[in-house]
C-alpha cells in the first residue's frame, strides 16, 4: 500500500510540474522568438506593401515554419477594413491612418518607408524634352484635373502631342499619397481610373502618350534594381526652376532613388511610410512575434526589395508601442 501511495504522489508532482510548464510556455512574451511558435497570420491590403509582406513572410517562416502566413493584395482601403471588421490579423496600409479610424480601433504600427512616383512611357516621342524639363508640382495639378491636354502644355513647348493621364480606381494609399502631394485627396484625381498598381503600370507600359504613378516596387525591377521595360519615371523639378538639375537627377537605380529619399532629395510626401495595422494592440503570440521580427531583422531586407528602413527611433517607437 505503501508503495502504492508513492507511485501516486509522483504521478501528481509530475502532472502539476507539466501543468506549470504549459502555463509558462503559453504566455505571449515566452512564445515570441521560440521556434516552436504555430499558429496562423492573415494579411490583406495596400498592394504598395505586398512586396515587402511577402519577403518578410517568407524570412519569418525559416525561423518560424509552424506558422502560416496567408496575403493578398486589394488596397489600403480594403486592408483597414478588413482589419477593423476581424476579416484578418493584420491590415496592409500605405498612407496616413485617419482620426476616425483610430477611434474604431485601428492600431498602427509604422513599419517601412515607400514613394510613389510619376511614370510614363519609355517610348514617349517627347522624352528627350521630358527628361531635362521633367514634372512640376502645378502642372501635376493641372494634369491630373483635366485642364492639361498636350505634352506641350506639360513641357512649355508648342508639341500638339496629347497627354493620357491614368490613376487608380480603387481606394489606396498610392492615390492618396499621390493626391496629397497635390494638395488633394484621391477622389480629386480626374483621370482614367485603373484598378491596383500593377494594372496602372500596365495601362502606361501599353500607352506610348501615358502618364501615371506607381509604388517603387512596381516601377523598378528588383533584380536588375532598374525600371521594368516600357515604364521610365518623368523626373520631378522639386526647385521649380524648369530644368531638371544633377541633384534632381537620381532615378537611374532603386539604390541611387533611395538614396535621394534618405537625403530628402525626393519630397515627401510623394515619399512616406507604410503600416501594418490591427484591431487593437495585438495578443496572438504569432503575430507579436511578426511584427518583432519586422521591426528588427525585418528591416534588413528592406533595401534588396525596393523600400527604405525605418529609422532607429521609428523602430524604436514601434517595439514600445507593442509592449
């Protein structure tokens, strides 16, 4: 009996001492960073981001091959309201969130920095003016609001060539970003509306007369880190002298683009950053552990996929916004 009695009781220590082990493993802050992290992440949204996700998702997953990452793409807009209805985890969003959206909920973390630029046509009949002219800020207005019908009126030349403007037809931050830079918002953009980036980059690679904007990520090639055949970027004149001078001249390369952003070469906006936004403040220990991840060794391959890291204070800002 006594033997008996004993075996019992070392049953029970160890049951107690495995109930004490579940307990402390499954906390947030003991799960993030462990391998042995599962669960499922959920992304939709801004197609400015959706690049840089998928590399981060893919990176995580070597160190975290339990969890699954599902993305998909469809705008800002759509990535803000899928997040503040709990269709998914996480909310891709590239512009500013607004006051209203805060008030609902939305928890935004900064997590990379982008630009949208102005593209044209690389076959453009008129590109050797444009590239020496380029873009000012208040033909950009004119263009976009119909009052600009020729690349003669773009370029002060008396070209009768016509000028076709395109921008998005759905609610992203591209169009906003772009709008603001404008001193609007999107829907004061009147042009020939296309759906997503890569459709406006396809609507210009098809139009020789076209002019649109595009994400970094679907203007320049990442791997040859040049613009993607029939799409060239129309130079902005950031002084408004009317030429395009050397220190306005740095689109050859994402590398030498980005570099002009970190110097403040290239206006912001059209330059800004992008957001990865929650309900809430996350708890799933799966998505913590992302957003830890992006914020830190995240960063690394910001450059190699087009984008530009955060400084060290907006990371910093974003770790202490998720403690």
């Amino acid at each position: 009996m006594k033997k008996m009695n004993f075996i019992l009781l070392v049953i029970v220590m160890l049951s107690i001492s495995c109930a004490d082990k579940t307990k402390q493993t499954s906390s947030p802050d003991a799960v993030i960073g462990q391998r042995e992290t599962r669960g499922e992440i959920q992304l939709s949204g801004a197609f400015a981001l959706y690049p840089m996700a998928i590399k981060w998702a893919e990176e995580f997953r070597k160190l975290h091959p339990n969890i699954r990452i599902d993305i998909s793409g469809g705008g800002a807009g759509k990535g803000i309201t899928d997040a503040l209805a709990g269709v998914v985890d996480i909310g891709m969003v590239s512009r500013e969130v607004y006051p209203e959206e805060i008030d609902k909920g939305a928890f935004a973390i900064a997590v990379v920095k982008d630009a949208v630029l102005p593209t044209i046509n690389t076959n453009n009949p008129e590109w050797p003016t444009i590239k020496k002219v380029g873009l000012k800020r208040e033909i950009a207005q004119k263009l976009w609001n119909e009052e600009i019908t020729t690349w003669g009126e773009v370029l002060g030349t008396a070209s009768k060539i016509p000028v076709h403007v395109f921008t998005r037809s759905d609610a992203c931050g591209a169009a906003e970003t772009f709008a603001a830079w404008l001193g609007g918002k999107q829907e004061n953009l009147k042009a020939t509306a296309v759906f997503g980036d890569p459709g406006l980059a396809s609507a210009v690679q098809k139009d020789r007369l076209a002019i649109g904007y595009n994400n970094i990520a679907y203007a320049y090639d990442q791997k040859t880190k040049k613009t993607f055949d029939g799409l060239t970027i129309i130079p902005i004149d950031v002084n408004e002298n009317g030429v395009i001078d050397a220190e306005e001249d740095f689109y050859q390369s994402t590398e030498t683009l980005i570099a002009a952003i970190n110097e403040g070469r290239y206006p912001s906006p059209p330059a800004r950053d992008l957001y990865l936004v929650t309900k809430g403040k996350p708890t799933k220990p799966e998505v913590l552990a992302f957003f830890q991840y992006i914020l830190t060794e995240g960063q690394l391959f910001a450059k190699e996929t087009g984008y530009i890291q955060l400084s060290e204070v907006k990371v910093t800002e974003g770790l202490d916004k998720l403690k």
